[in-house]
C-alpha cells in the first residue's frame, strides 16, 4: 500500500489564474492549481468534501495518487479565487512548497471577513465546547481575579467572562482566551503556592485585553499582539518585574 501523506490548513509573486466569477467545481479547482504550480508528477484523483468542524481548518491527504480534501463547510459558499488560494497553501504544504505570498493574503483577507469570522464563531460556539476546571482553584480565585482586574484597570467596562482553570496543567501554554466562546482558560499549573499573585494577576491580565484589543490581519499574517497590544499591556503594574518573573519561573 502507498504510504499517507497528510497536510492540513488550521484556521494562513504570482497572479491568481482564476476570475471571482469562474463556474467551476472544487476538484477542477485544485486540478487547475495542481497543474499551474508545475508538480512533477500525475495529476491526483482529487475527492474534496465540505465537513462541518468546529474551527476553521481544511486538511489533504495523498495515498498513492487519490487525493482527499476535507474543507470547513464555513467555505462552501467561498469565491473561486478564495478556493483557488486555499488550494495553493493545502497543495504546497503537502509537496513542501512555498505558497505564493497573493493565495495566503487572498485566504486570510477572506476569513477574516467580519461576516466570514461571524460564521466561524456560530460554528464553533455550536459544534465545539471548552473544557474549564472552577474559578476557585486550591490558592487562587480566577473569577475574584478578574473582577477585581476589571474594576482596577478596565474600569468596569469589559462583559462578564467565563473564566477558569485548564484541565492540564501545561507549563507552555499559560492562558488563552477563546473569542467565540468567550472564555479565559488559564494553566493549572500556575495555582500553586510557589507561584507569586502578581504572575496570576498579570497572566488573566494579558487574556483580559485579548478581548479589549482582537487580533489584526497584517498581508498575510495575522497578528495576535500587535503594538497597540503590547503599549496596552504595560500598563499592568510592574509590568517588566512580573515579566522576568514569569520567564524566570517557567525557564526552570
């Protein structure tokens, strides 16, 4: 049996070949970008299926010369040439090419649409859930903290969040806020009595602006702590102590 290669796409100079209007299916789309990007070899069986995931993400995977594309279902009503730049990045990616720096910004300007993010909010609020421990931890109260980091530096105007702790107790990824479930997680590994309140405090902090400051789309990148995000952040008390701190504790 041929072996499985796999690429996929999570939720990222030539000229696109096809018009916005182009009448053609997905399989002829990735045939016709198989085609322009030279790949030496037959041209794949390509079987593409719309599948309705929880995030925004599309995979391909090449068993001999059948070719299976899963794309979020948020995309079946994509232009062509927004399928044409997906294509490029999922093809590339498998046959360890560069995609053209016109597909990725064609794909991140589409998804970043505000009605396209609307959609892929709603689908993951509806098929995805985020898996929280309670606020009230063994040593500190996140729901406490955050009320209290709202009030001091926020002045009240951030919504009510749902805030707790991660199942595991990652030592890599501290907190996270999560835009369409509207949820701060923040490591477990950090309720701990050798752990300063001061980090905890800075920690729900930084998730805490993630929702006053979203993340930006700059070409094709998206930028989660853009300037405006990292002048915002200093304003935490003692921001440059707490940092050290933190790298300190976590370096170890």
């Amino acid at each position: 049996m041929a072996p499985l290669r796999t690429r996929s796409l999570s939720a990222e100079p030539r000229q696109l070949s096809l018009p916005i209007h182009a009448p053609a299916g997905p399989e002829f789309v990735f045939v016709r970008v198989f085609r322009r990007l030279g790949i030496r070899r037959a041209v794949p069986d390509f079987h593409i299926e719309y599948r309705p995931f929880s995030s925004l993400r599309s995979n391909i995977a090449l068993q001999g010369n059948h070719a299976r594309v899963h794309i979020s279902d948020v995309l079946a009503e994509a232009p062509t040439i927004v399928l044409e730049a997906l294509a490029e990045i999922l093809l590339t990616q498998l046959f360890r090419r560069q995609a053209s720096e016109e597909a990725r910004e064609c794909y991140m300007a589409y998804v970043f649409d505000p009605a396209v993010r609307s959609r892929v909010d709603e689908a993951r609020r509806t098929r995805g859930r985020v898996r929280l421990l309670p606020a009230r931890g063994h040593h500190y109260d996140l729901a406490e903290i955050y009320s209290r980091l709202n009030r001091r530096l926020f002045n009240d105007e951030l919504a009510p969040c749902r805030i707790g702790w991660s199942t595991r107790a990652s030592r890599t990824v501290l907190g996270r806020y999560d835009p369409a479930h509207h949820t701060i997680t923040i490591s477990k590994s950090l309720d701990a009595e050798s752990i300063p309140l001061e980090i905890v405090e800075y920690l729900v902090f930084h998730e805490m602006l993630h929702i006053r400051i979203p993340l930006e789309r700059n070409g094709s990148r998206r930028v989660v702590h853009s300037r405006a995000f990292h002048e915002a952040e200093k304003a935490f008390p003692n921001y440059r102590r707490v940092r050290e701190r933190l790298k300190k504790i976590f370096s170890q």
